[in-house]
C-alpha cells in the first residue's frame, strides 16, 4: 500500500491515518468538517487535500448511519482501488450498498475492536489498534486484492485480522460492546442525583463499572441506532435475570425462613452465573485467561511513582501481567495492585520490601 484516502478525522480515523503516515503511506484526508481534517493533518496523520488521482485504498470512518452514503460516492467517482469502512456494524451498511446496485467486489466491511472514551482527532494515537482484534467480513464476492490490502493495513495498525459474517458480527458487537455501554450508562446514572456523602464512598469498583458511561452520548446514539434489534435482545434477557433478581433480594427481606433459603439460592445462582461469564473473557493478548496473585503496595500520588515501582519490580525480575490503582478518598495516596504469576508473588513481596516500598496483606 502507498496511497490512502481517510474518509472521517476522528478517533478512529485519524489513529488510522497517524499509523500509516508513520509507515510510508501517502495519506489524503477528508471530512464533513474541513476543520477537523487540518487538525488531523497538523498532528502528522497526513495531508488535508484531494488525492491526485485513485489510491489504493479508501477507508470510510464515519458514523454508522452515513457510511453506506460516503462509499457509495466515493465508489462512483472511482477515487480508489479498493473500499473499506471501520464502523462498529457491518450488516446494514452492506445491505444498503447492495441496494444501491454498486459492484460490492471493491468493498470489504471491517471494525477494528478498539477505542477510548474520548472522540475527535486530538485523542488518537498510532497505537490504538496494537493487539487488539480486527474484524473483516469478506463475501464470496469480495475481490482477493482487496482482503489482501485490508489485511495489509491491520497488519500496518499492527491489530489481529478476526474473520466473520457482518451479521454474527452485529450480533456480536451487541453482546461485548453495546449492550455493556448501555447497562454501564444505566448503573452512572443512579449516580446523578445520590446524596454526595454516598458518591464520597465510591470505590474501584464502581468506576470499573462505570468507565464506558463517560462516552459521546451522540456518537452512541448513531452506534445503536444502526444495531437495535440485537440490542434490544439482550437487554430484554437482561430485564428478566434483573426481575427474578430483585424478586430473590426482596425474599431475603421475609421473615419466612424458607423464603429467605430460596431468595439467597436465587441470588447465588446470578452470581456463579456471572462467575461461568467472566471466565469466558479473554485474558492477556487474547489467550485463554489465567489466573495470577496481586501484590497490593501503597504510594503516594506523587510524579514518577509507577515508573519507579515498576522499575523495582524488574530489577527483582517480575514481570507485571497487570496493574490496578485505587485511589484513596481525600488522600494524596493510591493503593497499586500488581497482579503477577503466583511463583513470583514472594520474590516480589521481598524485593518490594527491601526498597522500602509499604506492602499490603
């Protein structure tokens, strides 16, 4: 690949272009907003100007409702050799091409499984896509040079080319993006009007739950508007564990004790049934998950601490898989979790000490 053309200067599209700029690629820049593709283009992700003629390859990162639209022009101007569009579904857009009558052998439907909770040009980076899985859904018409390019630019993005259906992909997407953004943004919004002595309290937890809520609501309005029934699905079978959860908490309140035995059985039931899910989820680069000990190490909120911790832990060694920090409330003071192999837990915990570091049971 030599030449691009970027359709859509925001997070996606722009970490794409910033990839490819670093490579080599001749990067060309568009957007409804001339404004964010000079921004895209002062942060080195290319140039915010028409191609000279056809690149190889055109990729349309724009919101779900006006992807099908934006390469249908492009298809008719022949500004490429090869089509591709990142949006997070993959159905509809197709389908709305084929419609359309446009020759769909140019066409490739892709969604890289990667973002952040801000949008625009200034929160890319060129690294967004490192590891993380890159979905493409090919047809029996889809033309062999296209799937190589596009498998050419996950392997410049450096994700992990994932095949599938652009249907089973929606379905999907619904199950491990969706549906969870919207059930986190239900969980955030019980916080907006609670009593500020009990958001004082909130913990890890919670802002592990809550994380995602802090999205562009409008870009996940385009998002869901573009996959609702598979949403709606699950949501709905989400509606019914939550009833049959809050009929055995209400249980648990009777003072009929076979009540509360069947109100606690139900509630255990949710949660192994959380504990089977969980374990399901992919663990360190997208292996089988395992499980490691955490090492729990108090320190100050001050500039360099992490990096010297971490800096520690090397020199005793230990490779840290993964790390965790909780913040304590109204202290300029964090609790590190380091989550290591169970064999390294005690030479960690030692070297730690030795270097003064304040452990944690």
């Amino acid at each position: 690949m030599r030449t691009a053309l970027v359709i859509g200067t925001g997070l996606i599209g722009t970490s794409i272009a910033l990839t490819l700029a670093e490579r080599g690629v001749a990067v060309y820049l568009a957007d409804a907003d001339p404004g964010q593709a000079r921004t895209a283009a002062g942060l080195g992700a290319g140039i915010a100007e028409e191609p000279p003629g056809p690149v190889d390859l055109v990729v349309v990162a724009v919101p779900p409702a006006h992807v099908a639209a934006t390469l249908a022009d492009a298809m008719r101007h022949g500004r490429a050799h090869a089509y591709l569009d990142v949006a997070s579904v993959k159905g509809g857009p197709r389908r709305e091409l084929a419609d359309l009558g446009l020759d769909l052998s140019g066409y490739l439907g892709s969604h890289p499984m990667s973002g952040r909770e801000q949008s625009g040009p200034l929160a890319a980076t060129a690294d967004l896509f490192e590891g993380r899985p890159w979905v493409l859904t090919p047809t029996p018409e889809t033309d062999t040079e296209v799937l190589n390019l596009a498998l050419e630019l996950v392997s410049l993005c450096r994700g992990v080319p994932v095949v599938m259906d652009a249907d089973a992909h929606d379905r999907a997407v619904a199950l491990v993006s969706h549906m969870p953004h919207l059930v986190s943004g239900l969980v955030a919004a019980r916080l907006e009007h609670a009593e500020d002595s009990a958001v004082r309290l909130c913990g890890q937890g919670i802002r592990d739950v809550t994380r995602i809520a802090a999205s562009d609501p409008r870009m996940w309005i385009d998002i869901l508007s573009a996959n609702p029934g598979p949403v709606a699905d699950l949501l709905g079978a989400l509606a019914e564990d939550l009833e049959a959860t809050v009929a055995a908490l209400r249980a648990l309140e009777s003072g009929d004790s076979e009540k509360r035995r069947e109100g606690a059985e139900g509630v255990e039931r949710i949660l192994r049934r959380g504990n089977a899910g969980q374990i399901r989820v992919p663990g360190k680069h997208g292996t089988a998950p395992r499980a490691y000990e955490t090492v729990a190490v108090l320190i100050s909120d001050q500039p360099g601490e992490l990096a010297r911790i971490f800096a520690d832990a090397g020199r005793v060694g230990v490779n840290i898989e993964d790390v965790r920090i909780e913040h304590a409330t109204g202290q300029q003071a964090g609790l590190v979790q380091l989550m290591v192999e169970p064999a390294a837990v005690g030479p960690l915990r030692v070297g730690l000490a030795e270097r003064g570091w304040s452990l944690r049971a």
